[in-house]
C-alpha cells in the first residue's frame, strides 16, 4: 500500500520515527502540501495521511485509487465525509491523544497569567534583581488561585482533567457541560466534584472561566460583547479549544478596558495568526501558537494510534471511523 502523508512537519518535524505507519506500507512524506500540490501528490495512493489538508467534492473525484483517509488529529472537518463516503473513502480520526498535554497546557496558560513567570524571568536575565536594594522584587500583583472559582465551559475528558487539576490548586469548580440535562447537578472528576450551572450563571460567578467546547454552531462566538459584559471585572479567560468560539475583536476590548484580567489562549480565529489580529500586542495577553498537543510523548501516541487505525481498515475492522 501505497501511504502519503501531506502535512508531516506538524507532527514531526524530524524528531520522531514514521516507524509504525511504515511497517503498513510504502510511505511518502511531505511536511506540508498545497492545495495545487494534492492531487499529483496523491496520484496512485490508497492511503493519505493528513491533518489540516483539506480534503473537498472535487479532491474525490480526481482521485479513483483512494480508499483511506487518516486525520493525524481529533477533529475531521477538513474532510467532506459525504463526499468520501459516495466514493468509498473510509475517514478515520484519532480521539482523546491530547487529552493530557491539553489540560496541562491550559494550567500553564492560566498559571503565566498569575504568576507572571516570563516577566519576572526577563526581568532577573535583564540584571533588574542584580540592581535591586531588596531581596526579592514584583513587577506587577500576582495572584493566588487558591479559593477562587473555575468555571469550565465543555465537561468532556479534557475539561474534566482541567477540573481535577483546578481542584488540586484549592480552587472550586464548575462547568456548564454539553449535556444540558446534567445542569443542576454535581459531577465527580476524579477527586474533583463540579457543580453544573447553566451558562450564565456558571460565568457571573467565576474568577476564571476555561473553554474545552468544540466548535459548533451553537458554541461559535459563545465569548462575545454580551457574554463578556456578565463577567466579574478582572476574570481570566482561558482557550484551549478553538479561536472561533470567542469574538477577538470583543475580548480584545474587554483586556483594553480591563474587563478581562488575563486572556490565554493556545488558539485564534485563522491560524497560522494573521497580522492583523486584533489580539496581537494585547495587554495582559498570553498566546501559545496551537501547541497544546505537541509534546514528544503526545505525538508518538498520535502516530501510533494513527497506525492502529490503519491496521485495522487493513484487517477489515475499522475503527474511529467519522463517516
């Protein structure tokens, strides 16, 4: 079998080994491929590994020989799965890799938020402690997390880690969770328990609210002018999900009128960021470029479930099948 991957150097960018796709079949890897570049590319190829390469009606239709697709990720919308499925294409997805690296890395946003680590890194590397008559220095108020509220917006296992981690800090938590019917009741996450309010009310009384909802119609913008308006002055607003489920232009307003105490976020509207984001040289902003799910030990699990998945529509068994 014939196996290309389109977009590689997300995954690795030559740090890790191929090695389990390649005891599949023949693979070919590209670290990134252009819309001009896919079809030559895929010419003869059953198997085509991607991540962000959009696959369109049109892509199907010049491609007789495909009959697999593998997303290197959790979400698939760069796959037209009705068009796949009319031409016999079997469309897997990898869920739950980065569940970990996730919840990990929305703790380390939130956390340059309150400690200002980098700030006061800088400062000491500039020579500022060395001129300083006092043996310790801060640059601007730290803040403490213990006592205060988290509220989680999407209770799915990555919110649920957030929570057990937020619990372990002293803090309290809430989640206003996809599951509508759970509103009013209280959530065991791990030691964790989470009291579910609906959505209002979850951010009316949260110090910090935590985004862990996919992007849906009904989830797109849920942060805009009049979410934000409902927040307690000086909360912290963390996105470890997608850019488009807030309204950049409304947070940046809400950093600028001091609304917002902090905005974290691994995560924009169009990425790679454009120049002129309105989030860019935003106050109290910290913005990591979609690198939640890129440890080492985060990738090799992707790759490997990648394999897995192939191994088996091989076998004649799929599974994480979208389409």
């Amino acid at each position: 079998m014939k196996i290309v991957i389109l977009d590689g150097s997300a995954a690795n960018p030559g740090d890790i080994s191929w090695g389990a796709l390649e005891k599949l079949g023949e693979v070919i890897a590209y670290d990134i491929t252009s819309k001009d570049q896919l079809i030559e590319r895929l010419k003869g190829a059953e198997c085509a590994i991607t991540n962000k390469t959009v696959f369109d009606k049109d892509v199907f239709e010049k491609l007789p020989d495909l009959k697999y697709i593998g997303v290197l990720a959790t979400g698939y919308n760069v796959v037209d799965l009705a068009a796949a499925k009319e031409h016999g294409v079997t469309v897997t997805n990898v869920p739950e890799y980065a569940t970990f690296a996730t919840a990990q890395h929305t703790m380390a946003l939130l956390l340059e938020l309150t400690n200002l680590v980098g700030l006061h890194s800088d400062s000491v590397a500039e020579g500022e402690w060395c001129r300083c008559p006092q043996f310790c220095y801060f640059k601007a108020p730290l803040t403490e997390l213990c006592g205060k509220t988290l509220h989680i917006i999407g209770l799915g296992k990555i919110g649920k880690r957030v929570a057990r981690m937020a619990f372990g800090f002293g803090m309290t938590v809430t989640a206003t969770p996809h599951d509508t019917s759970l509103i009013g009741t209280t959530v065991e996450a791990g030691a964790a328990k989470v009291r579910c309010l609906d959505f209002e009310e979850g951010i009316r009384n949260a110090d910090v609210v935590s985004l862990h909802c996919p992007l849906t119609e009904d989830t797109r913008e849920i942060i805009n002018g009049d979410s934000l308006s409902l927040f307690k002055p000086g909360t912290i607003l963390i996105n470890c999900a997608r850019g488009p489920v807030v309204n950049e232009h409304a947070v940046r307003n809400a950093l600028d009128t001091g609304l917002l105490g902090g905005y974290g976020a691994d995560v924009v509207c169009v990425e790679p960021m454009l120049e002129d984001n309105p989030l860019k040289g935003a106050p109290n902003c910290v913005i990591t470029p979609h690198i939640a799910w890129t440890p080492v030990e985060t990738r090799l699990r992707l790759i490997d479930m990648a394999a897995a998945n192939l191994k088996a529509f091989l076998d004649g068994n799929p599974v994480n099948k979208v389409n």
